[in-house]
C-alpha cells in the first residue's frame, strides 16, 4: 500500500508485541487494493481504489486519482485516436514529476519499471532479487511481466519451480546463457499456463531446447514466441511447427539462428502458424527457396510484418513474394541487406499484392536509379509511410524520381543515407520531404 498512498498502512507498522494477536481486518483501501493483485487484467478495481483515495480528501493524491483514470484510459483507446497525444504529454508530465516517488517501495528491488493503467504491471530485476524478494514484489505492485537477469546457473532450476511465475503473462529471460537444460526446466514448470509472451533470446539454445519448449502443454497460451539469436537449425524450425500447443502465436521470432530453405519450408507447411501476424527471419540462410516456399503458404495469409532482411535473397525471392495472393495484409515488409537488383524492385513495385504496405525496407541491396524510378512510379506503394532505401546505388536521377513522385504523398520517413547523391539530389528530397529524409 505505500506504493499507492504515500505512507503505510496499519499493517505495515505491527507492533512486534502484536504478532500473535488475530489478523486485523482489512479497510476499504487494503480490500480493493488486495483485488487489484488478485485481478491485473480488470480495470475495475484499479478505478475503485482511485475513487477510493479520491474519498480521503488528501490533496497528496489528486495526482494519483488521474493517473490512473489517465492510463486506464489510454489503454482502450484506439492508436489513432486526436485525442491521444494530449492524453500521452499529460501522462508523461506526471509521470515525470512523481514516477519515481510512487515507486519508491521497490526502490532496491528493480532496475526498471514500467506503469500500466495506474499502476506497476512491468519490471525489470536479478535473479537473486526475483529469488529472494518475490513475495514482497507481489505484495506491492500488481505486476505481470517481469524480465530475470544476472541469473546464475546454479540458480534456474529454482526460477522454473518458482510460483511467482504463475502471476506472469510475460517473461523475459534474453541474454542469460540460457541452455537447454533451463528450456527444458522451464517447459516442466506448471507456473507458466498463463504466460502469452516468452522471450528466451540471445541464448545458447540449441533444436533439443525448442523441442522441450514445443512439448510442454504449459505454453499452450503463448501469442509471442522470442527465440532470436540461438543455434536453431531447421530441426528446431520443425519442431515448432509441428506442435499444437503454439497454435495460438501471433508473433514468433527467429532472427539469428542457422534455419534454412529446409527450415522456411517446414515454417510454411504448418497449419499450426496459421494464426501468425508477424514472423522475423531475419539473418538465418533461407535463400530464394526459403522465400519462395513462404510466399506459397496458405497458412501465412493473417500476416501483417514479414522480416526476411539478410537471407542471400535475389530477385526471383522478391519476385515470388510479390506474386504471393497470401501475403496480401502485409503492412511491414523487410528485405534489407539480400542481393535485390532493379529487377526486384520493378516486381515489388508493380504487384498489387504489396498494396497495403505502410513500411518497406530495402537498404543494402544493389538497387539503382532504375529500381527508384520503379518505386516512385508505383500506385500499388501510396500508402507508404516509410521507405528504407540506404546503403544501395541511386543516384540523383533516382533521388529525383522519389521527390517528384505524386504516389508517395503519405510517405513520412525516407531514407537514402550511403547512396550517390550529390546537392542536387539531397535539394530535391529536401524539398519535397523535409525533416523526413535522412540521407
């Protein structure tokens, strides 16, 4: 309660001569604030315990009482919303000037915490503080997502059959050294049904960890899956598909392993992924193959962010993404860093299949002023916000394209750093972009 009112309660100033005496009944701020750690996910009680302290007529918490009503209201409003920038400066005003003083009670504890519709949902820690003052974090802060680190090897078999994982919706283990014998602990833990957001990346796993993550029936509520940067082969990648247990992932991540056309094959044969709105391949081997045998799956069609950036693509993977009627709710499509020519500019920019992109990403690759002319000329990209295209070969003919260019009015970000462009060109796209180009 001192996280929340600034002063502690009568249960935290028990008389050691009172110990043995029966537990005192909660008040009215204790019982609602009991059902907020009991219920993170309900708004309900978050928005009784503000009008709660509204009713104690303490000016020390008028701040409080908006912030949570502020956050809770951002929370259900839309992205997009007029109002949300004014709601979002007010949030950071406050949360500027008393962020630190609500925390307080974890001060010791955490590394990093994040307020959720009024209160601590998300914290970073050690493991020795997770171990050892878990029971306390719980008690103050309804928290759900935590990220362990410094984990000591000595120290995860404990983690996995710690209870406090079963408060969590997300955990984040990245960077830890983590092997498959911890995968294979953490797949045994019952703590983890609630888990939607899992996040072992910038480990040592190698198929044997996935394999035991993809068997255990308590990640069977996962929605994101973070496994970038492992020793995954293409067995891994099949070991993921094949498992019903991750048929509700909307997001997986496999950037940084070895996967290759084998493991891409296997990605887009699975009907298991059929819920998958984004995918990162990013720097595995895939190859033309790899992309081709992901444009021709049914089972990618919910698709919205598509990352195959470094794979030693050419022009016939472009080509086949293009042509893919599957990949039609793509908004985010990354190709950097492959072997695209002008040839594979000319099919992204003429496929109708593109036409919802809001973000592409082509830097990197061999493109000239021809594969610019290609994507200026496009109807198929007017609903571009971003376009990468630095680190390739244009010239100030291209540059020029791209500025005079009446498909890209909602183009708000452009980049053509590392190109050859002179003045005249960086003129041109000043004057059509502005602060929105970078070069």
């Amino acid at each position: 309660m001192a996280l929340l009112t600034e002063k502690a309660t009568p249960s935290q100033e028990t008389d050691q001569g009172e110990e043995n005496l029966p537990p005192r009944p909660l008040n009215v701020g204790e019982a609602v604030f009991a059902d907020i750690l009991a219920h993170p996910e309900d708004d309900l009680p978050r928005l009784a315990f503000a009008d709660w302290l509204k009713d104690q007529n303490d000016p020390r918490f008028a701040t409080r009482v908006e912030f949570i009503h502020l956050q809770c209201t951002l929370a259900e409003m839309s992205e997009t919303d007029p109002q949300r920038p004014a709601l979002e400066a007010r949030e950071e005003e406050l949360l500027s000037t008393n962020g630190d003083k609500w925390a307080a009670p974890l001060t010791g504890m955490v590394t990093r915490f994040t307020f959720e519709r009024g209160f601590i949902g998300e914290v970073d820690m050690s493991a020795a503080a997770f171990l050892e003052q878990g029971d306390q974090l719980f008690r103050l802060a309804p928290v759900t997502q935590v990220t362990i680190c410094n984990i000591k090897e000595e120290q995860y078999q404990t983690i996995a059959a710690s209870p406090y994982l079963a408060k969590l919706t997300m955990l984040n283990l990245a960077e830890n050294h983590l092997t498959n014998t911890v995968a294979q602990a953490l797949a045994a833990s019952p703590y983890l049904a609630k888990l939607t957001t899992l996040n072992l990346s910038w480990n040592e796993l190698t198929d044997a960890g996935a394999q035991a993550l993809t068997a255990s029936p308590y990640l069977a509520n996962l929605t994101t899956l973070n496994l970038s940067w492992n020793e995954l082969t293409e067995a891994g990648a099949q070991a993921l598909t094949a498992s019903p247990n991750l048929a509700k992932l909307t997001t997986l991540n496999l950037a940084g392993n070895s996967l290759t056309e084998a493991g891409a094959q296997a990605l887009a044969a699975s009907p298991n992924l059929a819920n998958l709105t984004t995918l990162n391949l990013e720097e595995n081997d895939l190859t033309e193959g790899g992309a081709q045998a992901l444009a021709a799956s049914p089972y990618l069609a919910k698709l919205t962010t598509l990352n195959l950036s470094w794979n030693d693509l050419t022009d016939g993977g472009a080509q086949a993404l293009a042509a893919s009627p599957y990949l039609a709710n793509l908004t985010t499509l990354n190709l950097a860093g492959n072997s695209l020519t002008e040839a594979g500019a000319q099919t992204l920019a003429a496929s109708p299949n593109l036409a919802n992109l809001t973000t592409l990403n082509l830097s990197s690759n061999n493109l000239t002023e021809a594969g610019a002319q290609a994507l200026a000329a496009s109807p198929n990209l007017a609903t571009l916000t971003t376009l990468n295209l630095a680190w390739n070969k244009l010239t100030d003919a291209g540059a020029r394209a791209l500025a005079a260019s009446p498909n890209l009015a909602n183009l708000t970000t452009l980049n053509l750093a590392w190109n050859k462009l002179t003045e005249a060109g960086a003129r041109a796209l000043r004057a059509r972009f502005g602060k929105g180009v970078s070069l």
